[in-house]
C-alpha cells in the first residue's frame, strides 16, 4: 500500500522482458523454418547418412543384438510414420529414424549372411587341402586365398570357410583355380593392437577369412572337382591379373617401376616396395596407387570420348543413331570391366555406381553431376558392404566426391560465365587453377580421415597432385587403355613401356616430395568423438547451401583439435603379454623388448611418434620427473604420478610385486595376487590387449574387450 493508501502499481519490467524473449523466439522460429524451406531439396541427402548412423549403432554395440531387434525397430518405425504422415515435420523425422533402422537391419542381416567358423587357437603343422581363389604377389613372399579347405585337424563344422596363408618365394605360386595340398601353421585372425585401434577381426569375418598362417613347405597340386558358376567368372580375372603382372614384369625391367605399373593394370598394390609406399603416402599420392574413382573415371570418360568420336566420324551413323548415349553404354561397360579385373575393391565399386549414373544421366538426357547422385551411391554402396563403410578407402573416397561436388555446386555458374568468352591461353589456365582447386578441396576433404586412421598430414599432397595427376590422366591411363586393348593379342609391350614412361614421372614425382623435410607430419590417434564431430560437420557444410552451413566449421575445428587433448596411455600391454610399453619423460614409448615388430610399429603411430625410444634395459633404468623405470633380471618397476606398476619377466617375482606395487601386470598366472589391479595370463586371454593409464583420479584400465564386448567376430573372447 502506497502513503495514501491506494494499492502499489505492479511493475511492467517482467512482462516486457518476457515479450521481448518471447518476441525473439517468434522470429528465430521463422528464420529457422524460412531457411529450412529453402533448403527443402537438401534434406533427402541426409536419408543416405541416416541409413549409415544405423550401421555405426550396430557395430558400436558391445553385445550381438537379438535377431528381431533391427526388424521390430523398422517396423515400429514404418508404422509410426503410417500415423504421423499428416504433420510434415514430424514424419521427415520419423522418416530418419526409419531409415536408421534400415542401415541396423541390414548390417545386422549383413552379419548374419557372413557366418562362418573362425579359428580360436593356433594350429601348427595341420595339413590343408582347398582351391586357390586369389594370388597376392609380394616382395619375398606370396600370399594365396583357399576357399572351402580342409583342415586335418579340425572337424568339418569348425573349419573356417576361406584361410589366407603365405608361401616362402622358394617355392612356385600355384595358380588360380587349382586345388593345393601344403603344410602350415593356422593363426586366428589378430586382434586389435590396442582398443580403438584397427580391428582385422571384423574384416576379415566379413571378408569370408577364418585364419591366416604360413606354409612350412611348397604347394602340392591335387585333383579336383571343376570350377562352376560364378567362382568361374572370378578364377578368370584372378588368371588375368596375374598373366598381366607376368607380361609388365617381362616389358619392364625396373621392379619398383614394373609393381607401380603393375598396380595402375591390375589393381595388385602387394608388390610396391615399402619405400616407395612411403614416399607415395608421404607427398600425398598414395590414391593413385589404389584403384579408386579418379581411374575408373578416366578410363570410363576416355572411352566414352573415343567411340563417340569414331561414330561421329561416320556421317551416316551420326546422322541417324544416338551416338552419345551409345558412347555412355560403352562408358559403362569399360568401368564394369575394369572393375573386375582390378578385384572389385569398394572404392572402385563405388565409382563404377556413380559412373553408371554418370552415364545412365547422359543416356536419360539428365544432368550427370548431382549430390544426389552421390547420396544414393552411398547408400547402394552402404547397403552392399555394412561395414566396409567403416574403413578408410570408402570414407575418403565419399568425402572427396561430396567435397568435390559441393565446391562444384557453389562455383560452376561464375566458372561458366568467366569461362565462355575465353581464349585459349585462359582456358588454360582455367585448367591449371581446375586442377589445384580440386586437389585442394580433396586434400582438405580427406585430411580428417588420414588423421583418424592413418595419424598423417602430407604437406605438399596439393603441388604433387598439381604434377601427377595431370600425367595420369593424359599419358598413364590412354596408355594402359591401349595396353588393354593390346594383351590378347601379345602386342602390349610397346604401350606398358610408354605407360611406363608416365608412372616413372610420377614415381619421381612421389620420391622428390615425400623426401622434403616436413614433408607429412604425425599425430596423436583421433578419438572417436572428435572424428564423429567431424564427419558431422563436414556433412552439414557439403549438405546445405544457405549461410547456415558455415555452422558446420564449429564441430571440424573440433574435432581437429580432439588429438592433441586426448592422453595417450602410459602403459600398453600386447594381447598374449608378451611385449608390454611404458611411456618414457619426453613423451615416447620405451618397448620391453626388440621384437613386437607391426605391433609397437601399430602403437608408435598411434602415438603420433616417427621413431620409438630405446627398448627397457636389461639392468638399470631412468629417472626423470614423475616418471622412472628401474629393471633388473626378475624384471622392471615403473612408476608414473605416485603410482607403481610391476613389470615381471618371471613368475618368482610376482610375490614381492604383489606385496608392494599398485598395478602388477604380467604374461603369467598371478593367483592370490594383493595388488589393487592385478592383469595376468587369463586377464589377458579373456580381455585382450590392455592399456593403463595414470590420472589425478587414479588407474584407468582399458582393454580390447571392454571397448569392442562380445560380437561375432571377437572368436570367443
């Protein structure tokens, strides 16, 4: 009440306040809903990423769904869009989550449709009997595919359907088709290094691989039973590839020009030296080894130009026949061709549905080049190979087209503009500017990938390609079209030496900048979180064409940065417990031996490291900061933030380290142990490989196991 005794006024404050927020909620809504309108053919590209989130939910969980878990989610998504198709907004999102359903579904029918036995414990001197499907030639060494064998020491329902075995260069490689007898050594497929790191478990179940091994002797050739059927149409391009190596090697006499050559015909990267592997991957030109879209492009679009210039050259053709669609069904049938002879890699698969596109748009009377286009060769090729999507070869070759396709998109209409009046000095230069743009876009595009699951940066990958690519599409590939058409006859030599003569220029191209100092620099392993920011964000810029794609920047960055703020383990330990690594002061790790080979060379470039530190000493050890290592003949003590972890090299020192150290990790069987966290033999053979590391808060241990849980293709563990 006021002095006079009339009642207070109630402040207007509040209410003007709520309007205001009120009122700037209104107009965020509309500009939201304006912009998504405009956006409004956009939104069916995101239906393929959807379809490929539901593969990565299936292969993400810990424990094999129940059967009818992927079906019930489809259905019951089927049926709820059924009900909200009336409320547009609310059916695109139940539309999403259908088609996430489908991507479950199918990865999970996937699964389902490649069971098959796998091998659980090593087998030494089995002898096995199966037909020879692919024949991996390699420096030293080559390596061969038995599909259906027969293993003298395991039953017929636990034999694996297809082994991968390698045989000693001593001995000759038997040829695809035949049916071998030898005798090897049978390994269950690895497991991984460490958690998070590449799972050979996984692909080689969905390779159809229940084993590798080696031989102990050469390959005795039995009788048997004829091919029939499609394995037919497969043993007669595995002949061919390997005839084509045979006829390159003879034409070529340098071996690493004669394997990169070999490569770029046939598709067999096995035979590259590793040197010049890493000088490939370093200088950014390791797609051009790998037939991908760039190849099956080219060979394509060649074609297609030359037998539409051929019926053009005809008068009475050009003047009654649809020669440019003819010359698009040739277009096809080139890439369907190449695609087989190369082995049909999922690269290559990809590119022979968007070049079938490419030229089926032509054919139509279409325009060949669209996002959508891309959007539903993802999803065909999703669909084909559920968990091939997750590999590197099939996101980088999506990220460089989408990437591609949007820069196109943004660009093409002032680029035809600028273009048009042109002479012919411009246009070249128009060509020139071309290719450093895609080269640049494409670096970019596929530089997330190259961190996540190659820890590697090629600093100079946009000069080299300025250099290579131009050559491999004038000379190398013309040429190895002419080869092609030459090889039945035995006339190719003439045109593998002129290939030749373009893969030495982009050999020496790969050799010059691969060798510059900094040439690529290494990284800390991405954590997954970061990489799904980032696949995320460069989806949303690629997707959407108004400003608000540049939201997409936001999640890159970081993700980008994700690799520096994720700590490394302090301690690794191999799945058998044989090798074990702890980090040393300057950052590196120290391994508990000279051996481990790929397996510390797996843990070095997951730590972004290019050389290892000295291996534990015998005797004696380091001290620096929080962190020391102390070793002696029972084994070592490292101890890291107050915490000591006991390394024994013998079971005898397990009862002292049991009674003082926090954390005793070791190959033996370590009963009645006291220690806080104790990782020994069964530990090991249960959970995998272990990782240890040392926060504020405690010990963090992280296993194989844990990360992956109990699937298909773990074998047991």
């Amino acid at each position: 009440m006021t002095a006079a005794g009339w009642p207070e006024e109630e402040s207007d404050d509040p209410p003007a306040i709520d309007g205001r927020w009120r009122g700037l909620l209104v107009r965020t809504r509309r500009r939201l809903a304006a912009v998504a309108e405009a956006e409004g053919e956009r939104w069916v590209l995101w239906l393929p990423v959807a379809f490929g989130a539901g593969v990565s939910l299936y292969f993400d969980l810990r424990q094999e769904p129940a059967w009818w878990i992927g079906a019930a989610a489809l259905a019951g998504c089927a049926g709820l869009l059924l009900a909200v198709r009336r409320w547009f907004a609310l059916a695109g999102l139940v539309l999403t989550l259908l088609t996430a359903a489908a991507g479950f579904l199918v990865a999970q029918a996937h699964t389902a449709r490649m069971a098959a036995p796998i091998l659980t414990r090593s087998i030494a001197g089995a002898t096995v009997t199966g037909r020879v499907m692919a024949v991996e030639r390699r420096p030293g060494a080559t390596r061969i595919t038995l599909r259906e064998p027969t293993v003298s020491r395991l039953p017929p329902e636990r034999t694996p359907a297809a082994l991968r075995i390698r045989l000693s260069d001593r001995h000759p490689a038997p040829a695809p088709g035949s049916v071998v007898r030898l005798r090897a050594t049978l390994l269950p497929p690895q497991a991984p290094a460490e958690p998070g790191a590449f799972d050979f478990q996984r692909r080689a179940w969905f390779m159809g691989l229940g084993a590798t091994g080696f031989a102990t002797g050469a390959a005795e050739q039995v009788e048997a039973a004829p091919v029939t059927g499609w394995s037919m149409v497969t043993i007669a391009f595995e002949r061919a590839r390997g005839a084509i190596a045979e006829r390159v090697a003879a034409a070529i006499g340098d071996p690493v020009e004669a394997s990169v050559t070999t490569a770029l015909l046939n598709g067999e990267e096995f035979g590259i030296p590793e040197s010049t592997l890493d000088d490939f991957r370093n200088s950014g030109l390791a797609h051009l080894l790998s037939i991908s879209g760039l190849h099956v492009g080219i060979a394509a679009g060649i074609l297609f130009y030359v037998v539409r210039a051929m019926l053009a050259a005809v008068p009475y053709i050009a003047l009654r026949w649809p020669i440019k669609k003819i010359a698009a069904l040739f277009g096809i049938l080139s890439a369907l061709a190449y695609t087989m002879l190369v082995g049909a890699p999922l690269p290559t698969v990809r590119s022979v549905l968007m070049t079938g596109m490419v030229m089926g748009a032509i054919m139509l009377d279409r325009h060949p080049l669209s996002m959508r286009l891309v959007a539903f060769a993802g999803l065909v090729t999703i669909a084909m190979d559920p968990e091939g999507m997750l590999g590197p070869s099939f996101q980088m070759s999506f990220a460089a087209v989408v990437s591609l396709i949007a820069a196109f998109e943004r660009g093409s209409r002032r680029l035809a503009e600028w273009r048009r009046d042109a002479g012919w000095v411009l246009r070249g230069l128009f060509y020139v500017g071309g290719i450093l743009l895609t080269s640049v876009v494409a670096t970019l595009a596929t530089l997330p990938f190259s961190l996540f699951h190659f820890q590697q940066i090629a600093f100079y990958g946009v000069l080299s390609n300025l250099i290579a690519i131009p050559i491999t599409s004038f000379w190398v590939m013309p040429w190895s079209l002419i080869a092609y058409a030459l090889l039945p006859f035995g006339f190719e030599a003439p045109a593998v030496i002129a290939m030749n003569w373009g893969d030495r220029a982009v050999i020496w191209t790969a050799e010059f900048f691969g060798r510059l100092p900094w040439a690529s620099l290494t990284v800390p392993a991405m954590p997954g979180e970061g990489f799904a920011a980032l696949v995320l964000g460069g989806l949303w810029l690629c997707v959407w064409t108004r400003r608000w794609r540049w939201v997409g920047v936001l999640p890159i960055l970081a993700g980008l940065a994700s690799p520096m703020l994720a700590a490394r383990p302090d301690v690794l330990v191999s799945g058998d417990g044989t090798v074990m690594a702890v980090r040393t002061p300057d950052g590196r790790l120290s391994a508990s031996g000279k051996g481990g080979g790929r397996l510390t060379e797996t843990w070095r470039e997951r730590d972004g490291e290019r050389t290892a530190a000295e291996p534990w000493p015998a005797a004696g050890g380091w001290s620096e900061g929080e962190r020391s290592l102390s070793c002696d003949a029972l084994g070592c003590l490292y101890r890291v933030r107050g915490k000591t972890v006991a390394l024994p090299r013998l079971p005898d020192a397990l009862d002292e380290d049991c009674g003082t150290a926090d954390v005793v990790l070791t190959a033996a069987v370590a009963r009645g142990c006291r220690a806080e966290w104790v990782v020994d033999r069964w530990t090991l053979r249960h959970e995998g490989a272990h990782t240890l590391t040392v926060t504020t808060d405690g010990v963090r241990l992280e296993t194989v196991r844990g990360l992956r849980g109990d699937r298909p293709w773990t074998g047991g563990r």
